[in-house]
C-alpha cells in the first residue's frame, strides 16, 4: 500500500513531507536527549530486519493466500515510538530509492501512513492502554492484534484522502472508501496477527526486550499531544498556504515562477515569445483543464486530440530517440577501459 | 528460495552501478538530487488529463541512462514489479470517467517515468553518496547513519534468513511458505539473532571510536559544471511544463508541410 509519485500531487506531497520532516526531527531531539549511542546500531540493524522480515510468507491457512509482518508496530513495541518512527522512515527510503516502492515526492505520504499512525497512534493509544496493568501474554497478543489492524485501517484511509487531495482519480470518496478499507480489513487481520505471535513470542523468550522499552527507559517518555499537535499544525500550514496560493494563481508552479520571475510567464520580448504565445495558444488542446469541445483547428471535441498534438507527440518521442542513438553511437566510439570496472 | 538470493543480488545491484566513473557518475550528489527533485515536482504537477505535454519528459531518464551507461532491462523489470498497485488505483477511472482513459493513461506514463528517474538517481549516485548530501542538506547525523547501517545490514539479514528457510523447508517438505502458527517463533528467532547481532556490531563499532556521530571521506566541492548541470535540466523541465512542447513541434511541422 505505497503511495506513488503518480497518484499524488506536489501540494499533497509537500504537505506530507513537511509534516514527516517535523516529526522524524521531533523523534530525534526525543531521543537524542536520554539516547545511549547504542540505540543508533540498533535501530539501524533492526530497520534491515524488518526489511528481511517482510520477504517472509506466512501462509494463511485454508485461503491459499500469504501475509507478512507489518513493520512499523513491531518497531515501536521493541525501540520506542520515537526511534521506532525513525526506523520505518530509513526502511522506506531504502525501499523508495532501490525498489521504486513509492517515490521521492511520496515519500512523505508513506511516511505518514504506514509509521505515524502506528508509531504515534497505534502503539501509545491502543497498545500501551492494552497493556497498561502490566505484560501478559494474552494483553500483548490481543494489543497487538488489534493496534496493527487499526494501524493499517488508519492508513488505508489516509491513502483514500491522499490521492482524492491530489485530485488524480474519479473515484467518488465513499467508493473508493468500501474498496480500500476491507481489503486492508484483511490484510491488517494478518499482519496483526504476525506480528502479535512474534511479539509473545519475544516476551516469552526474552521478555527483558519488551520490558525495557514498555518502561520507557531510553526512549523517552511519549507525549502524544505535542506530536499531534505539531503534526497537525505544519500539515494544514504547509497545505493550506501552498493550495491558497495555488487557487489564488491557476498553477502553484505559476505561482513560484512568479516570485523568482517576478512575472507568471516567463516574458521574454519580441516576435519569438509572441511566436511561441500564438502557438501556445492554437496548439493547448486541454486550456485551463477543459476540453475544447468546438472543433476548429482540428480539435476532437471527444478525446481532445487535435492533428498538430499527435504529429508533435510522435514526433518529440521520435526526437528522443534520436538523441539517445546518438549519445549511444558517441558512447561506443569512446574507448570502453571504466566499463568493466 | 532463489528468489530470496535473488533479491540480495537485485539490491546491491543498483549500488554497484553507481560505483561506475562516467559524466553522471562524476556530477556532485546534491545538484543531481536537486534535479530529480525538480524534475518529480514537475512531472507529478501536470494536470491528470495530461498526455502530450508529458512526452518531453522522457528525455531526463533517458539520457541519463544513457549517458551513464546503464542497462536499461533490470530499471524496466524493477518498473514492471510496482506498476501493479498504480493499475490497480489506475484502471477504476474509465469506469467512473468517460475520459478515464486517459486520465489513466496519464497515470501510467508518470508513474513511468518518476520511477525510473528514482532508481536513475540511486544507480547513478550509490547510497553512501546520497547519505552525503542528505548531510549536506542538514539532514541529522543520527537519521543518516541509521539509514546506512540498515542498508548495509539488509544483505547479511537476508542471508540469515535464507538459512532459515532452507533449514525450514528441509523438514517441511512440499509446503509452501511459513505456516501462520509457526510465524512467531520462526520470525521471533530472526528478530533474537537480529538484536544479538546489532550487539556485536555496536561492540566492535565502539572499539573502532564510535561516538555516534557520521563521518565520511574527503568529498568534493560543488563545481560550477555541478551546477549548470542543475540549471540546465531546471530550465528544461520548466519549459517542458510551461509550453507543451511536443503541440509546438507538431504545429511547426504542420505548417511547414502546408506552406
């Protein structure tokens, strides 16, 4: 359930960054003031597990159909929601970058929906509450059952809103709503299920693990309010602003050239630009997000497809490939010594 | 079983690349992260119906590709693998859109394209590299470093595993996957051997002068062909989303054919 760059738009994605930024800065001066430097290998070693953990399927029984371990709870329970957010973050930047698992500009939104809701949410209000009379194996089983389904039900629905802000499916809210969350109903009752019987497990084979980080001991004590709070405040800041000055100006990308530019368009004198603004003008098949739907100048009212758009897309494609035979013909002439390095 | 091998190879893979010494290779971390960045901000900013303006944006990936000699089968293959969840939201909109095509068209040439330009980055850059200049952008030490040990322990973690699973099938012959009632202890003991191992690794990183803080090796500074580099593509980018440029090609061609 990684959000892609495709499905989000620049606002959204800020928004989202702004507010991981805030928190994963909050969790490290969290943890940096009572952090033995032990914590960081740990951490670090503990994010590549949960990377292996996840190649793992479990196979459920009498469905034919396998699950596996939901990371960002199980991170939380055994490092603290703190050095567990930041964990998740470093586990899903690696899987941005090398896997192409969600991207860089969703980064944030992944962020959010698959650790913050289980490291700030899941674990302090749900877990912790469960087990607040002290360990037993039934309490851990059933908190953690029941915070990872919550968990990922809490980011499956974050996902809905994410993409229905960035305005890129029809998908009407309640539709998309019935789609998403059953299935991650499913998924959920899986991984809680995973990740509960490793957690009993752990308790039973080395209950000082959990003991040590159920007791706050460097990982310092959770103050939700203030996590939420500011979470909240730099996401309706970052998206409030940014989406007032891109409603106010018809692009927010406008609006950014506007300021560095000091104009919208990027105005440059003479016939060239009125050249380039006449063409802009004949040629924009999709002005101001509509289609036209008179047909002059050869506009299909329909698909918006104008004759000049698909000479120009076939021919800018072609274009390209041209420039890239031409990069690998210069490529080949060079002597090949580093390739083989 | 080969799949799991198969995925310590396709991790390190990526890195290996970046260890080549071509043009790309040899620009500074932070303005070739600084262009991606500009470059997903603007593919990702085009409207859901758009298709043509998006065609120029082919170029970036592509010359990098090229440029930095990579091979294009294992980025394609890595592409294949995530595009089915972007289908799978995709392929709803001609069902509540008349026009959902191509708004689902427009989808799958983004997604496309920013995946490919993310994994360009890591195969052009390595992670130790990126590591830098996250620093350099005033990303916190303790973040960084983290992020380099769990990639660096990924490989050792998934061999450990491998040996679980080989052990595992050996006695459970003809059955696939973990059973579900096995998981805790099964994942459990990875999680034990995981935590002794990070003890050790802490260990003998403090006898080697640990104190918590990331250092890295002499690095070169910003050059200004670093930085044209930035602009240029900058610029490109930002006339790609300004004019539709494959509409002006298109009308120039016609035009000329007419006259």
């Amino acid at each position: 359930m990684h959000m892609a760059d495709a499905l989000i738009s620049p606002i959204v994605g800020g928004a989202m960054m702004a507010a991981t930024v805030g928190t994963a800065a909050y969790s490290i001066k969290k943890i940096q003031n009572d952090l033995d430097d032990k914590k960081i290998p740990i951490m670090g070693v503990m994010g590549a597990f949960v990377f292996a953990s996840q190649m793992i399927n479990f196979s459920i029984p009498a469905t034919g159909s396998s699950g596996h371990l939901g990371g960002g709870l199980l991170l939380a329970i055994i490092l603290g929601p703190y050095a567990g957010f930041l964990t998740i973050s470093s586990v899903l930047l690696i899987q941005a970058l090398f896997f192409g698992d969600g991207g860089l500009l969703a980064y944030g939104c992944n962020v959010i929906n698959l650790g913050f809701y289980t490291c700030f949410i899941a674990y302090p209000l749900i877990y912790k509450w469960i087990t607040r009379k002290g360990l037993t194996s039934g309490r851990i089983f059933g908190a953690s059952l029941i915070s990872a389904i919550l968990g990922l039900q809490m980011g499956a629905f974050s996902v809905v809103l994410q993409t229905l802000f960035s305005g890129k499916t029809e998908l009407p809210f309640g539709t998309f709503l019935l789609l998403m969350q059953p299935i991650h109903l499913a998924i959920g009752v899986v991984e809680g299920l995973v990740t509960a019987t490793v957690v009993t497990f752990i308790w039973k084979a080395r209950p000082e693990i959990l003991e040590s980080s159920a007791a706050g001991k460097a990982m310092g004590s959770i103050s939700i309010k203030k996590v939420l709070t500011a979470i909240l405040v730099t996401t309706l800041v970052v998206g409030g602003v940014v989406s007032w000055f891109a409603s106010s100006n018809p692009d927010g990308l406008e609006w950014s050239m506007e300021r560095t530019a000091g104009t919208a368009e990027l105005e440059s004198s003479g016939s060239v630009h009125d050249l380039l603004a006449t063409i802009q003008s004949k040629t924009a098949w999709m002005p101001d997000y509509n289609f036209k739907t008179v047909t002059e100048d050869g506009v299909n009212s329909y698909t918006g497809t104008s004759v000049s758009g698909i000479i120009g897309g076939g021919l800018t494609l072609g274009l390209a490939g041209l420039i890239g035979l031409m990069i690998s013909v210069f490529k080949r002439k060079k002597p090949k010594a580093l390739e083989k390095q | 079983m080969s799949r799991i091998v198969d995925s310590i190879y396709n991790i390190r893979l990526l890195d290996d690349l970046a260890r080549k010494d071509t043009v790309i290779h040899r620009i500074h971390p932070v303005p070739k992260l600084l262009a991606t960045i500009v470059y997903l901000i603007v593919v990702v900013s085009f409207d859901r119906y758009e298709i043509s303006g998006l065609l120029p944006f082919v170029m970036y990936p592509m010359v990098l590709i090229l440029l930095a000699e990579l091979p294009a089968k294992p980025i394609l293959k890595r592409l294949l693998m995530v595009e089915p969840l972007i289908i799978g939201i995709g392929i709803l909109n001609p069902i509540f859109d008349p026009r959902g095509w191509t708004t689902f068209s427009s989808i799958m040439i983004k997604s496309g394209l920013t995946v490919t330009t993310c994994l360009v980055l890591v195969a052009t850059t390595g992670l130790d590299q990126i590591a830098q200049a996250l620093r350099t952008i005033k990303v916190p030490s303790l973040f960084v470093l983290q992020l380099l040990l769990a990639f660096r322990y990924i490989s050792v973690l998934i061999e450990e595993l491998a040996r679980m699973l080989r052990a595992y099938a050996l006695r459970a012959p003809r059955q696939k996957g973990i059973r579900l009632k096995d998981s805790g202890s099964f994942a459990g003991q990875l999680l034990l051997r995981t935590l002794d191992r990070a003890q050790r690794v802490y260990d003998s990183m403090r006898l080697r002068g640990f104190s918590g803080e990331y250092h890295s090796y002499g690095k070169s500074t910003i050059k200004e062909k670093d930085l044209l580099y930035l602009l240029a593509w900058s610029l490109f980018f930002i006339a790609g989303r300004t004019y539709d440029l494959p509409a002006i090609l298109g009308y120039l061609v016609e035009e000329a054919i007419s006259r």
